[in-house]
C-alpha cells in the first residue's frame, strides 16, 4: 500500500513548554545530530493555550510550530485534552471522574475528564477545532494525534444516564434487557429504565475483576469503550471542518483491557501506539502486540512511544542493554511500523516521570551512550524508506477479541489463573518460535485468505461467529480451539444443550465438565504409546461425538478420558485442546497443527534467531535479530546475501551475537 508519511518518522515526544527558549535551539542542534525528523508536541498543553474559559493563547505553541516548520521536521500535533485545565475543575466539577468506589475526583492526574460530561465535550471539541484551524493548512503538520492514551471508567450521574440510553438503543424493550442480563436471578428484575444503576463497588460489582451480573459489566464495558471512542470522533471531526485530508491518529496499548480496539480502528486514519515491555517480557509477547495493533487495520501502524533506555512507573525499570533499543526498534519495523518515536525526546526536571528515558538526558549533551546509539539508529532508518507501506502476509489468523476478553476475565470459575492474553499469547508463541507470521484478527474478519485459524478460549460465541467458523472449515480450512469456549453468548448466558455449545458439531466432541486444577495440581496425559506429557489449570471432561482422541489423561477420576481431539468436518479438521499442556508435550501437538494446515514458516531451518518479513510486490524484506543472550549461527539461506543496514555480505559460519540485526532485501520470484 502507499505509505502515510514521505519518510520514516523518527522523534517523539518533545515539551518545549517546560524549557527556556534557549534550550530550545540546543534541542535544535542535537536534534539534527541524533538525525531526528519529527517531533509529537502539545501533548499535554491545555492549561497553556487555554488559562482561562474565554481566553486562548496560541503565542507560545505558534513558536514551537514555527521553529519545528523551519527546521524541516515533520509535526505530529497533539490536541492536548489529555489532561483538564484546573480552571474547569473548579468552575465546572462536574467533569471530573467519579471512581469505581463511587468517589469523585478533583482536579489532578490525567485521563481525568468524565467522557459524558456536556462540558467537557465543548470544550475539548473546541480547542480541537481551534488548533485545526490555526495549523491544519501547515504542510510540516503531517499527523493529527488526539488526546493521549484513552482510558479508565467513570461511573457518575451523568454515565449513568448516558449508560441508559445506550442502552434503550441496544435492547429497546426492558423485557429484552431482563431477559440479556437474566435479571430474574437474584430477584433484579428492573421494570423502568430509571432503575438500571452502574455495575460499580456500591451496586453489581464483586471487584474491579468480578461481578454479580456480568451482562451488565460487560455491557458497561462496551458503554465505556463507545462513550470514549465517541470522545476521539468529537475532536477529530472538529479538526475535519478545517483539515480535511492530514492523517488522524490516538495512540493505543497493546492488549490494554478497556477499549474495543477493533472498533476504534475503523475510526482511525492509522494506528499508533505505545510499546513499554518490562524487563522480563517476552520477545515473543512484545512481537504478537506488534501483529496484533498492525491487525487492527491489516496496514503499518505508527510506533508512537517507547523508551530509549528505561521506563519510571514499572516495579523494576532496568536499562535497556547495548544494542537492545536499536534491536527493539527493529523488531517493531519487521512487524509492520512505519515510524519509530520515544517518550521522551528531553527528560523532564520534575514529577513523576522525571526518571523516564529520554535521548537527551538530565545532562544536556549529546555524549551519552543512549543519544549515540539514537543517532546511530536514525541515521540507518534514513536508508529505508522503500520498506514503507509493504505488508507483512501470513496464512495463520490468531483471533483477538475484546467481548471475549471482558467476559472470560469477570466469569466467576472455574479458576482465577484463566486469563485471556496468556491463553493467546501461548499459541503465538509457538509460531514465534518457529518463524511462522501471524495475523491477528478480529472474531469477524474474513478468514478466505487463510489456511490456520487459533481461536483460544472463544468463550463468547456471539451470533454469526458459529457459522463463520464452520464455513471456514467445511470449505478446508484448519481450526484450532480450546477449552472454555462456545459457552455463553454476547449476554454472557450460556448457550445449552452442552460444551462447547455452538462449536460441538463442529469440533465433534461433547464437555462434560470442566476441572479446575490448583497451581499446585497437574493431570498426566498420553500422546501416543511413547510420548507422556503433564496438563494444568484446567481439565475438560470430554466425550467423543465423532472426533478422535490425541491424547488422553491418565491420571485423576477420569484418566482414559480424551484431553486433546481432532476431528474432520467437511473438507477441514478441527483440533480441540481441553487442557493446558506442558511446552513440549504442546509444541509436540500444535506440530501435528501445523502440518494438517500445510503451514510453513518462513525459512526451512530451525533457529534461534526472530525471522519476519515484510513484502513489497516486488521484494521480500527479511528482519533477523538476535534477542537470545546466546550467539546464534547464521541460517545458511542467508549466506551470501547482502545487510541493507551495513552493506556486509553474510558468510558462512557467521554468528549473530546478542541484539544483532540484518535486514535482507530480495526480489520476489513470481
């Protein structure tokens, strides 16, 4: 596809505001060192360009903009409304948030607008308008960013108000509502729509994580998810009547819980987001978020923040090691980024992240390893703009959907370990490993162009998703899923007539119960007469219904019983994991998978090293990096071949030590 910008944006996040003027210029210069070309301004500027309810002051940021202009940057604008002006706090408290506990908030830390407030809306949708107005018609403005990293739930008077009509909308009738919610349990009848009340501490909810009523907490999850992504459509609509073509943009979390966003992606131009991985995640987690936000539009994404050495706010913020950044960097363009960008561009002298990497330190000067090696890192990615726009092509779909996560994570049982992102992230990782790309699609998507579906604990199955499924695999394609799915529907009421509901046609099999197994409990289970493996967290109970058994337990009451089946349903095959195996004895069986599917990963050889690919329609691009602490020989299929980074020609018996990085470009044999 085009690419949304002319080069790889290379910045990130810069606060002029908080310094002297003379600092700037300084900025300037070590900017052009550093071989930065943009910079994401007026993130959190509110209470500067508005001191007051009728008094806009623009001087300050038409100085920042002009200097950035001049300096040939490419600006990404934010509209500020991330964080409120305490001036409407104390003229209008009724924009403050009212907590999960019932408390209202004063004026203080951020993401603190109620996204129903009237108010707050004028005023947000103002100023976005405003500074639309002013610098929409300037060419170096080349991505609208609004607000700032959405999140959190209010639960005052006027949500509640707000959640009701939202919900007229979705049921129409109060019968319809008390039957979704089974309100006859527990005798809740409602019988006015007047007598809804929010599912917080004070009324459903059991804790942040558990409810009384989950189709009530999960239809407020969705209420919160729209009334915030109704937020984002107000400002970017203000900034579209003096803007009509600059892309728009907010950006996103990875997995984060709150938001829908599938749903918010198709109200975005592209997507962005924010990469924080702790000292001790996963490669393979940070690589699947990656696939999962260049999933939500099927298109390169923005990598809008991340750090150049270490984050403030985790329980261990460890330096990122020698190489390490430029490799993660690397990483983020393999899986389909298109600009690299830091929080924070100068480190801030005060407040809580005072201690927030920056590429230029507390210091000043550029003679630092973090701003060497950020010079370093952008003076290559000045090499590579024929990558913008190429995509990154798989035959494997792991589904990702946010119903899916809601639910599961407020059902009561059968076990508190179940949780959604670990339940995905151990079927990604086995692709990881073995170099397969990975789409990550939404429970939706069209699945012709794909030969491997991975749906793990699908525990929704919402109307029409049975019959997408079925298609799939009755036309030849491979399904996988799992335990705890096809119980209940988009009301959380369970589907009857057996596990997994909807799927047990098609997964040929019947659940009869489901074992929850204590952390320090397992089941040992038979692959076949040689290979023994161990399950934990959960046990399915399962008969056969026309599948045939892969392994089957052999320990507790019901050893002999099936743990993992496959059965053939039209043209396809459907595997069914009714418990959670050991990495060996799992990988051993998603090999089985994999080879059904006719899956192949991207190189032959087996390696320790990540291999992605990114394809133009004439060119394979291939990223290969090191994040083992070991040495990794060179894969043979790459002897020979030229770095497009140093321009080396790779040889044989060469090893890649740890952070290393090539990127192969080859022409593509139609």
């Amino acid at each position: 596809m085009k690419p949304v910008f002319n080069r790889i944006l290379f910045g990130g996040d810069y606060n002029p505001n908080q310094w002297p003027q003379d600092i700037w210029q300084e900025d300037m210069q070590m900017f052009k060192k550093a071989n930065i070309n943009s910079a994401t301004i007026n993130v959190f500027s509110w209470a500067q360009i508005q001191p007051s309810e009728h008094v806009y002051d623009f001087s300050e940021l038409d100085q920042i903009v002009e200097m950035l202009s001049k300096e040939d940057k490419d600006i990404v604008l934010a509209t500020a409304t991330g964080a409120l002006p305490a001036w409407m706090f104390k003229k209008y408290p009724e924009v403050g948030r009212t907590d999960y506990q019932g408390r209202h908030h004063k004026f203080g830390q951020r993401h603190n607008a109620c996204p129903n407030s009237l108010v707050y809306q004028k005023y947000a949708a103002a100023i976005a308008g405003k500074l639309a107005e002013r610098y929409g018609d300037n060419p170096h403005v080349t991505c609208w960013h609004i607000n700032n990293e959405y999140q959190g739930d209010c639960y005052c008077e006027q949500c509640e108000k707000a959640f009701r009509v939202w919900l007229k909308d979705k049921y129409q009738t109060i019968d319809a509502l008390n039957k979704a919610w089974n309100m006859s349990f527990w005798g809740h009848t409602v019988y006015e729509w007047d007598e809804i009340v929010l599912p917080n501490a004070l009324s459903e909810g059991i804790s942040h994580d558990k409810t009384a009523f989950a189709g009530i907490s999960i239809d407020y999850r969705r209420f919160s998810s729209d009334s915030l992504l109704e937020n984002f459509k107000m400002e970017r609509d203000a900034i579209r009547r003096f803007d009509p073509t600059t892309p728009v943009t907010t950006n996103l979390m990875g997995t984060f819980k709150g938001l829908d966003y599938f749903k918010w992606a198709k109200e975005m131009d592209i997507v962005s987001w924010d990469n924080y991985p702790a000292y001790n995640t996963p490669w393979s987690l940070v690589s699947m978020t990656h696939d999962l936000m260049r999933g939500l539009k099927q298109q390169p994404f923005m990598l809008m923040e991340q750090t150049p050495s270490q984050q403030n706010w985790q329980p261990y913020n460890s330096l990122k090691k020698p190489g390490q950044m430029r490799a993660q960097s690397y990483q983020t363009i393999a899986h389909g980024a298109d600009t690299i960008q830091f929080f924070q561009l100068r480190r801030s002298i005060g407040a809580c992240e005072k201690f927030h990497g920056a590429v230029i330190e507390h210091v000043g000067h550029e003679e630092t390893r973090v701003f060497r090696e950020t010079a370093d890192l952008g003076k290559e990615l000045t090499q590579l703009w024929e990558i913008m726009g190429t995509g990154n092509h798989g035959k494997t779909a792991i589904i990702f959907d946010w119903d899916n996560y809601w639910a599961l994570e407020y059902t009561s049982g059968p076990t508190i370990d179940l949780t959604y992102v670990d339940q995905i992230h151990q079927y990604y990782r086995y692709f990881y490993d073995q170099n397969i790309p990975v789409d990550m699609v939404s429970v939706t998507a069209d699945l012709t162009d794909y030969d491997l579906v991975i749906a793990p604990v699908l525990y929704m199955v919402k109307e029409g998703v049975a019959e997408q499924l079925t298609d799939f695999v009755e036309t030849g394609g491979t399904l996988v899923t799992t335990y705890m799915s096809g119980i209940v529907d988009q009301s959380d009421n369970v589907h009857l007539g057996g596990y997994p509901g909807p799927l047990r046609q098609l997964a040929g099999i019947w659940v009869e119960e489901i074992d929850a197994l204590a952390p320090e409990q397992t089941n040992q289970v038979q692959i076949n007469e040689r290979l023994k493996g161990s399950s934990r967290l959960v046990s399915d109970l399962i008969h056969l219904e026309g599948a045939e058994a892969l392994a089957v337990y052999t320990s507790n009451f019901y050893a002999g019983m099936p743990a993992v089946t496959k059965h053939t349903y039209g043209k396809g095959t459907v595997f069914y994991f009714g418990t959670q195996l050991d990495q060996d004895a799992f990988d051993l069986l998603m090999t089985a998978v994999k080879e059904t599917a006719a899956i192949e990963p991207i190189i032959a050889a087996q390696t320790a090293i990540e291999i992605t690919r990114r394809q133009s329609e004439s060119h394979d691009y291939y990223f290969l990096i090191n994040f083992e602490a070991e040495a990794q020989p060179l894969p043979a299929y790459f002897v020979g071949k030229t770095d497009l980074l140093s321009g080396a020609i790779l040889e044989k018996n060469q090893t890649l030590s740890q952070y290393t990085t090539y990127i192969i470009k080859e022409e593509r044999h139609k």
